[in-house]
C-alpha cells in the first residue's frame, strides 16, 4: 500500500490537471485559439526564454548564499549544474519537490567535495533547499501584496485581494515566530534536533546571508515579471508592467497548491480569470499561459541536458534514491 500511494497521488493529480485543461479549452472557440498561437512572435519567446534561463541563474546565486551558513562550501558551478537539473525534476518529476529531492541528492553525493574532506549530510542540504523554496514563495506573495497595494486601480476580485494580504500577513507572523523555534528546540537529545538548533544559530548569525537571499529574489521575480510583458507582446496583448507585477505572484501562488501535475491547469485557469481584469478574453488568456509553460518547459530542458552529463552518480542512480 505504501508503494502504491504515490502513484494513486500522482494519478489523482493527472486526472485534476485533465480535467481542469478540459473544462478551459472548451470554454474557448478553438479556431481563434489557434490563430493566437498561429500569430504568437516567436522572437519575444526567445527573447523570453533567455531572460528566464538568466534569472535561474540568479537562483542559483540565491541557494548558495543560504548554503554557506550552513557549512556548505560546494562552488557555485556546481551549485547551478545542480540547480539546472533541479529545474528538470521541478517540471516533469511528478510532484512540485522532485527538484528540490534532486537537489539535496547530488549536494550530498557531490565527489569532489567528499575528496576534499567537505562532505555534506542530509539534513543540511535540505534546510539549504528549504530555505531557498520559503525565501523565493515569501518574497512572491510580498511582491503580489505590494503591486495590489500600489495600483490598486486593477478590478481585481476582492476574493483574490483578500486571499493574497491574509496568507502575506500569515507569512510575515511566520517570519517573526520561526527564530523563537531555536530556543524551543532542547539543547540536547535526538541529533536532529541538535543540528536543527545549530542551523537556526547558524543563520541568527549570519542574517546577512537571508538578506541577500531575499533581494535576489525580489530582483529574480521583477525580472520573472517583466517575463510577462513579453508573453504579451508576442501575442498582441498590452500587458502593463504594474499588472504584472500582481498576476506573476497572485497566479503562482495560486499554481503551487499541489492538487495538480505542477500546477497545469490551475496556472492557465489563473490568467484566464485575472487577465480577464484589463480585458484579455479567454483564449488569448489560456494561449498565454500556456506559452509561458512552454518557456519554463524548454529551459527545463537544458537542466534535462546536464543530469545526462552527469558522470557520478549515474543517472539511474539518481532518479532511484532520490525517489526513495
């Protein structure tokens, strides 16, 4: 039964993502969707996809300054190489953490690291990968509450304004409570207790490192946004920056609930209904996010690219106990 789970889940979230692509598409008249995509500029996609490649970059820059608290002394190419392949497992592992499950695998199975006497454990490469996924999802709401709050002119649905400045707010209260967890965690006891006391130290003393994470990811995702505009010009659509700046967040906060095969479906329901706001109609609703999918899924591929190359561990290796 245990092993039959993840692929009931995985099934269960196949059938949500077809179904929801199904009710969309067939609330829109299929030929204009066509000619959407029939007339889409391919050299803002490309444009697009660059740009993209670019700030994953900058991620990568963002997991390694919250590695180095941590003892983590992996160099940096490595840290991308393991990012990029991170970005493979996010799109097309099933589930939203099989990147950050490969992620933690090849830090702590990195060789010239281990030969160098720098190994790292389990536990620290993961809260490296926790960290990274909490700063980015944090600066991400933060950034949908401030361009709701600076232009409030949109008609956005009060149900989605509402839903954005609670769940801000709740992270916020997050932020200010998670440092009172290290002085409730015992000081001895179970080992993972105790190098869970020693990370949360590690960064109270270099909060530098959770400032910079931070900024990087507000420059990551103003860029992100400007991804937007883009995908708008390549479709003939006015996409203003300042409402980008609150569909980008709102729509991928809304994708990472994981009720669906990496947020297919629920992401292109989201533009469809905030696009809908200045005035964009269904199908050039879905042909947007849809071509947005399409960027992500071909700079993923990249990532697919290097996880080949990879000489140690082999890849079957890797898919097996990073699974498990």
């Amino acid at each position: 039964m245990k092993k039959a789970k993840p692929l009931i889940i995985l099934l269960l979230k196949v059938v949500v993502s077809g179904g929801l692509l199904a009710y969309l598409l067939s609330r829109i008249h299929p030929e204009r969707f066509l000619q959407t995509f029939a007339t889409a500029k391919f050299s803002y996609i490309g444009l697009a996809m660059l740009v993209y490649l670019v700030t994953q970059g900058f991620s990568a820059v963002r997991w390694t300054a919250l590695a180095r608290p941590l003892g983590i002394k992996t160099p940096f190419k490595a840290m991308l190489r393991y990012y990029l392949i991170g970005m493979f497992f996010n799109l097309f592992a099933p589930g939203t953490v099989g990147g950050d499950v490969s992620r933690v695998y090849y830090l702590v199975r990195d060789e010239d690291m281990r030969a160098q006497g720098h190994s790292v454990t389990t536990v620290h490469a993961t809260m490296s990968v926790l960290m990274d996924r909490a700063i980015g999802m944090v600066v991400l709401v933060w950034l949908g509450t401030a361009g709701l709050l600076l232009f409030p002119d949109y008609a956005v649905p009060h149900t989605a304004r509402v839903a954005t400045f609670l769940l801000s707010v709740g992270l916020l209260l997050g932020a200010l409570i998670t440092p009172l967890l290290r002085r409730l965690l015992p000081e001895d006891g179970h080992h993972l207790l105790v190098k869970l006391r020693l990370m949360f130290r590690s960064y109270r003393t270099h909060w530098r490192a959770l400032l910079e994470a931070a900024l990087l990811s507000l420059v990551v995702h103003l860029i992100q946004a400007w991804i937007h505009v883009l995908m708008g010009r390549a479709l003939d659509l006015n996409v203003p920056y300042s409402f980008a700046i609150i569909v980008y967040p709102l729509v991928g906060t809304f994708a990472a609930i994981p009720i669906s095969l990496n947020g297919l479906g629920l992401r292109e329901g989201g533009y469809i209904f905030l696009l809908a706001v200045i005035g964009i109609g269904n199908e050039k609703g879905i042909a947007f996010g849809l071509l947005l999918f399409l960027v992500v899924a071909l700079d993923s591929l990249i990532g697919g690219l290097v996880f080949l190359l990879q000489q140690s561990p082999r890849p079957d290796n890797a898919l097996r106990e990073g699974a498990s």
